[in-house]
C-alpha cells in the first residue's frame, strides 16, 4: 500500500454562522470518519491546522508571520494508506470537509526518498 496525505481546504468560513450544536454534530462525523480509517488500519495521522505560522521564501530565505488565512488555506491534514489514487480518492470522498459548498480535500502520492 502507498501512503496518500490529503489536505483539507475550505469551510471555515461558514463555520461562524453554525450553532453549537451543529459544530458538535459536524465535529462527530469528523470522529466517526477518522475512527473508521483507524479501525481499518489505513490512518496514519490527522491534525487540523492553526491560521498563524511562519513562511520562509526565495534564496533571501525572507520570513514571513502568519496568520495565512487566504482563501483556500489549509485547515487540516491527515495521512493514510490506499492500494492507489481510486482508492485514495474514495476514503476523501466520504470527508466531512464536503458538506461544505467550498469544502475541498486535496489528494496527494506520499513518495519514497532513498537517503544516502
């Protein structure tokens, strides 16, 4: 099996307007989802992501503050293992980030490096 990350973008902007009851319900899909990968044996790791951080760039190795919350950001991670993309791509599209009009998971190939 191959190990796939997919990156959750979208959704928190209508988060706001939600109640907490339907933060709650929609936080356990995200449980339910996760524990399922788990009980599979196919999840590896998941954390959401804070808006604050730090962006290194160009060879001036410039540094620059968060928080990077552009549209499209990044919310949230997970790394799991699938036979292929078709399989990858199934486990997304059950993710609770999709109920969501802009809720979008990014499917990724984690690649081998060989180090010296």
């Amino acid at each position: 099996m191959k190990e796939y990350l997919f990156l959750f973008r979208g959704g928190d902007q209508l988060q706001s307007d939600w109640s907490p009851e339907q933060m709650q319900a929609h936080m356990k899909r995200w449980m339910e989802w996760m524990g399922a990968l788990q009980e599979r044996g196919v999840l590896l790791a998941a954390q959401p992501l804070g808006n604050s951080g730090r962006q290194i760039s160009g060879n001036s190795t410039m540094i620059t503050e968060g928080p990077f919350i552009e549209k499209g950001a990044v919310g949230g991670y997970l790394v799991c293992k699938a036979s292929d993309y078709e399989d990858a791509a199934c486990i997304a599209k059950n993710c609770p980030i999709l109920e969501f009009v802009n809720g979008k998971v990014e499917v990724r190939e984690v690649l081998e490096m060989k180090m010296p």
